[in-house]
C-alpha cells in the first residue's frame, strides 16, 4: 500500500543523516548525530576513577546526563510554575499544578540510554571506574525549530505578563503553554541520542562488544506502518515503538555460524520501548520494518566511521 | 576443605547458602538445567497472587496486591475541579509522584483507554472528578511494576464515585449520608465506573536461552535483561518493556514472554473477578 508522507518519503525511506566525530576537544569523545532537523550532541567522558554508591565496583559504570534544548529542565517549569501561581491566586486551582510537575520524560531516556549501553560496552575491562555521557539536545524537528533559548524566554515572559494584565487569567494562555511544552519534545530524540553517544562512545575509545542502531517506528490508525517520523506525523500515529538493534555483521566466517537460533546475530532487539496501544501483529511488523532499516543505519554508521580513522591517520 | 572435583566446581564441597552467596549465577544455573527454579516454580509459572479490596477505608477506592512477597498498595481520592477547555466532558486521573516514578511508568493506565474520561464528567464544562492515584510498595522482592499495575487496576475496579449536588453558589459539595431534601444530587448514588480493556502485565527475565516468568528481587540482581510485556483484556499490546540488557531478544524470544503474559493475563483477570464477587457478596 503505498502511502503518502508530507515530505514525500516512502514508508521505510528515513531522513538525510548527518553525523560527525570529534567535534569537542576537551570531551575525551564527541560525536553529534542529524536526521533531518533533529539534532543531538553527545560528550562522553571517561573512564574516571571510582563508582557511584550503589553500583558494583567489580564493573565499570556509566551515568548518563540528558540536556534538553532549553538548557536546564528547571527553567521551563519555573517559569510555567509563575503563570500557574496566578491561576491558583485568581481561581484557587490547585490541582492543575500537578499536570505540569509530573512525567518529565528527561529522566526516562537517561535510564533508558543507561542501560542500552551498559549491554553494549564491555563492562569487565575497567571495574571500578565511571564513564559520563552527557546528551544535548541541539535541534528539535516541527514548528519548534526557530524557539532558541532568547526567543523562548521572550515568549513566556509575554505570557506571564498576559496573565497579570488580562483579568481573569484566561485559561487560553495556559492552553498556549501546554501546547508549547509538548512540542518541545519531539519523539525521535531517544533514536538520535542513541546513535549519537554510540559514536561518541566508539570516539573515546571505550571497548564495546558491537554498536548499538537505534530507530522509531510508528504504527498509524488505520494500520500501516511508518519509520522516523517527524513531529507532524506522529500527531497523526496510534503508537509508536523505539527499537535498538546490534550493528549489521560483516565476518569473513561462513554465514550459517553466525546464526543464533536460525536467525543472524543483528536481529535481536538490545532495546524496545513502546507507547500507545498496538496489536502484537503491528508490533512484529514494526520489528522486521526495524532491521531493515537497521541495516542501512549499520552501513552509513560503518562508511562514516573508516572515513574518518583514514582522514585521521593521514594527518597523523 | 576438599579439593575441587574433576568438573571443577566446588559445588559437592560447600554448603548450599554459601554457594548461593558466592557463586548466584552458577547456582542458579544448576537449577535452570532441571528447569525449575529454587523456590520450586517451573519456569513459565508466576508467583502466588492475592488482591484484597478496600484496604483503606478512608479513600474512594483501594486494593492491596500481593504476587509472591512483593506488596504494593493504590488508593484513589476524588476531588472535583473544572474540567479544561479543549476537554469540557471528560474527567482527570492524576498520578501522585510514586505512581509516575517507575521506570515503565504507570501512565500507561491513562494511555490504555481502560477507564471513559468521560464518565468522570459532572457537569459539562464546570465540573468534573480527578481521580488521584496513589501507589505505596510495603515489600519488594521482584516484579514491582506487575504488582503496582495490579494494584492500581484493582483499586480502580473498587472505586466508587461520591454522591455530590450542587449547593447555592454552584459549587459541587459532597451530600450527607442523610440527603438534604432542598438540593438535588447530580448524581443518584454512588456508582462504579466501567473498565474495559484492563491491561495485565508480566516481567520476565531472559538469560541465555532460559526465560523466567515473575522474577524474585535476587533473580532480577543477578539476570540483568528484564522484559515487561502489558496486554490488556482484548490482547492487544499496551507496551513492550525491554531497556537494554546483556541478552538480545530474538523473535522466539519475545512470541514466548508475549504467550506467557498472555497466560498471565488470564489467571489475574479471574483473580480480579473473584476479588471482586467477594466484595459483592459482603
């Protein structure tokens, strides 16, 4: 069935990707990673001596920090929490300050990006020692594109004095700020994260068992199925799943020994979170959709990488 | 002590809890050879699950849930408050911050279109109820987020909506048990509200070619790849929880935990019912 995509892509076509490494010369690795307007900048630095309180000492840790684009997560919700402060005064609405403090989801990439990489690095070669990626998210896709931090604060200033000027606080520039905050978050940030702290890892230099490709697809109403969506489309979507897979294999064993379980090696899944209600059979469906995109990720992540060890031994 | 025998390990020359202290995993791949686990579950079968209805008397809805040791209470407590502009007729659930901490987080009871927003409407575009959902652990021992998901679907099933009426200055007040003759009730008597898809959730643990249903807190310490799969009652997937882990999941892998659940799904739907029938008859 074919299907018709605002930007004229296929249905499994992805984005332009863009990727570069070492960008930051004082992070020990940095690479940053760009499917279409979506952009993320990773910095990894390490290994450190030492563990956190609660992880084993026997293994080396990794601690993952996720910035968004508007800097600090406090910010945006301090100055959400100063336009909520007059609605309460006004109407004595307590309850709608909960909306707002609850489901940051900055804290579920960090676990998430926690423990993708924790099952792709070698955690035996240096126990007892940390190793920090920080996440910044640079670009995010849709209409949000032109909300740079000065702007930003300019439009929430105006909201707030909105508020203390109009009498009643009208509900309509709450409305305005919940819209606004939702667009911040734009859903193939997780993938590009992923991809991006993968080549910043393999930057660094840490020692990793295989690379890690990461990539969304969404299962749409009436049923079919799209991969890296932009903002505008997963409006439009039921669900949507974020799927990890091992990078393709190229080994000069014969094929049949690589296979695990009568299937190759690079078709289980490290990661997979889903949102949104499916049926098992959109979610099988989603998984092929997955590895064979993954396999074309594993390809551009393989040129991109022998490109620059060349270009760097030349200069070396 | 005696010399290690011919295969190496010291297994017949020290005492089982210190080699179940010092060697986890090899203990329990000892046991996973026999296929059984040390608390003498097959592999595939979950721990023994209870739910006992209304074990806060002071809130409008609550369930204590019990899989195993492993103990968790929801209680629900509704307040009423305007409903938002773009929704007019639907009601809220709130999620305190235990609830949304979980690292699958339980606001998949909202997403799952268990609950009709729009039975918690009171009067459109003024009023509506919030239903806060509030989650207490009082044992862990593995399998928290099955637990907590159960737990807060029992409370659900329990929750009964207040009689209210309007009073002069038209605000909802919540009416005596006595009935003031002079207001009218917006609503008649206290009603359940209907759920329909009620999602149900198995955790397992994948290690090596093995696949554990229902972990305890030591199994989950020492096997590190944890997949939670949610269906809800019409089977279909609500979320497929897999982050990271040593083991990659292929596709048997996941049809197998996908029928175990569905398995699960079956026996904590007529758990639930007995629950349920129990309370009916009191």
């Amino acid at each position: 069935m074919e299907v018709d995509r605002e930007d004229g892509r296929s249905q499994n076509q992805l984005r332009p990707l863009a990727c570069s490494r070492n960008i930051l010369h004082r992070a020990h690795g940095s690479a940053s990673w760009s499917q279409g307007d979506t952009k993320v900048l990773a910095a990894v630095y390490g290994p450190k001596a030492g563990t956190k309180k609660n992880e084993n000492p026997e293994k080396a840790c990794i601690e993952v920090f996720w910035k968004p684009k508007t800097g600090q997560i406090g910010d945006f919700l301090i100055s959400i929490l100063i336009v909520l402060a007059f609605e309460v005064w006004y109407a004595g609405n307590f309850q709608n300050i909960l909306h707002w403090c609850l489901g940051k989801p900055e804290k579920e990439y960090e676990m998430i990006l926690k423990r993708t990489l924790e099952s792709i690095c070698i955690l035996t070669v240096n126990p007892n020692t940390t190793t920090s990626i920080i996440v910044q998210v640079v670009n995010d896709d849709g209409a949000v594109s032109f909300m740079h931090f000065p702007c930003y604060c300019c439009t929430v200033s105006f909201l707030c004095s909105l508020v203390i000027v109009c009498s009643p606080p009208t509900r309509t520039v709450l409305i305005v700020c919940r819209y606004v905050m939702h667009l911040l978050d734009d859903i193939v940030l997780l993938p590009s994260a992923i991809n991006a702290a993968c080549m910043a890892l393999v930057d660094a230099g840490i020692p990793m068992k295989h690379l890690a490709v990461a990539i969304c697809c969404c299962v749409a109403k009436s049923g079919y199925v799209i991969l890296d969506p932009t903002k505008l489309e997963e409006q439009k979507m039921k669900a949507f799943a974020y799927l990890v897979f091992p990078n393709s294999v190229h080994s000069v064993l014969p094929e049949g020994s690589l296979r695990v379980e009568g299937e190759p090696i690079e078709n289980g899944i490290i990661t997979s979170v889903t949102h949104g209600i499916m049926s098992v059979d959109d979610y099988f469906y989603c998984l092929e959709r997955g590895r064979a995109a993954s396999v074309k990720l594993s390809d551009f992540l393989r040129r991109k990488l022998q490109q620059q060890s060349t270009d760097s031994s030349k200069a070396g | 002590m005696g010399l290690p025998n011919a295969s190496g390990d010291l297994s017949t020359e020290v005492e089982v809890d210190a080699f179940r202290r010092l060697f986890p995993l090899r203990f329990y791949e000892k046991h996973l050879l026999e296929s059984i686990r040390p608390d003498a579950r097959p592999l595939g079968r979950a721990r023994e699950t209870t739910i006992a209805l209304g074990a806060v008397a002071s809130a409008n809805g609550s369930a204590l849930a019990k899989i195993g040791s492993t103990t968790m209470l929801a209680a629900i407590k509704m307040e009423v408050m305007t409903p938002s502009l773009e929704t007019p007729d639907e009601g809220c659930i709130g999620l305190l911050p235990l609830a949304a901490c979980f690292p699958l987080s339980l606001s998949l009871l909202k997403t799952s279109g268990m609950i009709n927003l729009k039975e918690l409407s009171l009067v459109s575009g003024k009023a509506a109820w919030m239903a806060y959902l509030d989650i207490y652990c009082l044992d862990a021992d593995g399998a928290l987020f099955d637990t907590a998901l159960l737990s807060a679907v029992a409370a659900f099933s329990h929750l009964e909506i207040p009689v209210v009426s309007l009073n002069d200055d038209g605000k909802i007040v919540l009416s005596e048990e006595q009935g003031l003759s002079d207001r009218e009730p917006v609503n008649k008597e206290k009603r359940k509200i209907n759920l329909s898809s009620v999602p149900f959730s198995l955790t397992c643990v994948l290690h090596k070619k093995y696949i554990l249903a229902d972990p305890t807190a030591e199994e989950e310490s020492i096997m590190d790849t944890i997949v939670t799969v949610v269906l809800d009652s019409s089977s279909q997937l609500v979320s497929l929880h897999k982050p990271g882990g040593t083991v990659l999941a292929y596709t048997s892998a996941i049809q197998d935990c996908i029928a175990l659940t569905r398995q699960r799904v079956k026996e904590l739907q007529k758990i639930l019912e007995e629950a349920i029938s129990g309370m009916e008859v009191d």
